[in-house]
C-alpha cells in the first residue's frame, strides 16, 4: 500500500473542490478528483498522484466506481470531501416539485450516498475521515433560498447524528461551513425559483448573489482550511471557513434586531 495521503473530492471540477484538490495535490497527498463530466479536468490532473473519474452525486452506483478506482490505484482513501453542491434561489411559493427534489437530491443524499461509499473501507481500516461541505447558512437562515439553506441545515443534522455511528469504526466527521467566497457558484451552480409575486425581490436576489460572491475570499483560503481540517487531529466538529460578520451578528443580536437589518438590506437592494 502506498505511503502517501489520499483524498477523494466530490465537485473537483470548480470552486473550492479544485482549490482543496490543487493543495493537496502540491502537498505530496494522492488526489482523485471526481466530477460529473472529466473534460473540466485541470491539466495538472494528469499527473501520477491523480485519479480523475465521472462522479455524479445522485447516483450511488456513479459514486461506488469512482471510490472502487481510487482503492483500485491508491489502494485506500484516508480523506473523503464531500463537496459537490448546487444552490437553488428564489422564493418557495416558486419553486417547482422537480427543483426541490433535485436540491436535495445533490446536497443532502448526495452527501449521504458519499458517506455510504466510502465508509465500507474505512470501517475495514478502522481509519478515515469524511469532510463534508456545509454553510453558515448551514447555521443561519438567510432570505431567498430557504430550500438550499435547509438542504445545508439537513447536511449539519445529517453530520451531526451521522458521526456518533461511524465513530466506533474510527472514522471521523467534520463540517466545513464556508461563508461567501469567490467561485462561480451563483453562476454555474445556481438555479432559481419564479413566482410574479417576488418579481423585484428575485432580481435583487440575482444581482446581490453575483455582487456577494464576486467580492468574497477567494477559494484558496477555504482550501487551507480544508488541510487544516484533515491534518490537526482533532475530533473538532464544525470549522467555520471565512464567515464574515453574519454568524456572529446573529448569535449576538436579538431577532427583531437581526431580522430588521436584513430586512432593511434586502429593500435596499430591490431599490437599486
Ligand atoms: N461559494 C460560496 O460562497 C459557498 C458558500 C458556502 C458553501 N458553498 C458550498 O461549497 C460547495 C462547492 O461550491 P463552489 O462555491 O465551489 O461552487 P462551484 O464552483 O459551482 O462548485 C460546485 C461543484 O459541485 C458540483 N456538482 C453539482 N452537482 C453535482 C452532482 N450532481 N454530482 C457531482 N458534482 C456536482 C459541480 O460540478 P459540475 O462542474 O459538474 O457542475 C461543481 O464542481 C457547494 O456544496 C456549495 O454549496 C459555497
């Protein structure tokens, strides 16, 4: 078996899961980077300490090849980062049955049929360690995407209950919580709802996601935290990655103060 770390990454074609691979791929770790379509494959994924397979999330048989590869070439994965995720925006009274089935489709048993996948090893191994990718709206309730914020409470409950069974089996569980950071998710990842009465709240919404994120950390800095997270040791559970000031605005202020402020900023942007 070989002596050097392995990670396996869900969603490795863009954004954070290409920046946390990018890393440990320079850090001497063994990476297979898994994506719905391999053609968005980075060149240096090319290389020796590289496996780069089709992997899309909603499927359990698509997931269970791609880790059957990597044991296949690495012969273990001590990393699992389930990363791959996709925001559905925009008002409830909006959103079509197919769109909120889809949301949590990839973002909560897209995590759960990644935990399923990679588990038989580690349990064998009695060692590993799943990373999955949550929010502060994981946290937090925000307005205009109560369906992906509630697929990333789902994904904290999910991690949080999910992490007292494979315990015992050595296998350790941690939450990355990211708040707005510059990737391309508002574009490429991102799907909305339309509903005539929301009409200015919805192209507010689109404009502030764009803004948000196009000003945000860039990629990189979450990719450190990432390392961090599978190198400290540490049984800590949830790793709050570049939050800005919501979460803990939230914890400090009252309701009726929290929930004015962000009323006040949403008619704002639906003036501009
Ligand atoms: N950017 C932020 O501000 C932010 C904040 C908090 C949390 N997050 C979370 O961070 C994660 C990564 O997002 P990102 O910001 O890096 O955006 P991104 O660059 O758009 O990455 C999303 C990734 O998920 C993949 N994906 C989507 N559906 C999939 C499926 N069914 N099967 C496999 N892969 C799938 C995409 O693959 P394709 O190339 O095939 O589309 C893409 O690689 C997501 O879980 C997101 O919710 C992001």
């Amino acid at each position: 078996m070989s002596t050097f770390k392995s990670i396996f990454i869900t969603g490795a074609s863009s954004g954070i899961g290409l920046a946390t691979a990018k890393l440990f791929h320079d850090q001497g770790w063994q990476v297979a980077a898994t994506m719905r379509d391999p053609a968005d494959a980075a060149s240096w994924m090319t290389g020796e300490r590289c496996v780069v397979r089709d992997c899309d999330v909603t499927d359990q048989s698509s997931l269970d090849m791609a880790v059957k590869e990597t044991l296949s070439k690495f012969g273990k994965i001590d990393v699992a980062f389930a990363n791959a995720g996709y925001g559905l925006n925009g008002p409830i009274e909006g959103a079509t049955d197919e769109q909120m089935l889809r949301q949590f489709d990839v973002n909560v048993l897209g995590v759960a049929r990644t935990i399923k996948a990679v588990a038989p090893d580690m349990r064998a191994r009695k060692a590993g360690l799943i990373i999955t990718t949550s929010s502060i709206g994981g946290l937090i309730g925000m307005p205009l995407a109560p369906l992906y914020i509630s697929s990333k409470h789902a994904v904290e409950g999910l991690i949080e209950s999910a992490r007292f069974e494979l315990a015992p089996f050595g296998i350790g569980m941690k939450l990355l919580e990211p708040g707005g950071i510059k990737t391309d998710f508002s574009r490429r990842s991102a799907d909305w709802t339309d509903h005539p009465a929301y009409t200015d709240a919805i192209a507010a919404g689109k404009k502030m996601a764009v803004d948000l994120l196009d000003s945000a950390p860039d990629p990189v800095k979450v990719a450190d935290i990432v390392l961090k997270m599978a190198t400290d040791g540490k049984k800590r559970l949830r790793y709050l990655a570049k939050p800005g000031p919501y979460v803990a605005m939230y914890k400090m202020l009252p309701d009726r103060l929290w929930r004015g402020m962000i009323q006040m900023a949403l008619r704002s942007a639906s003036k501009n």
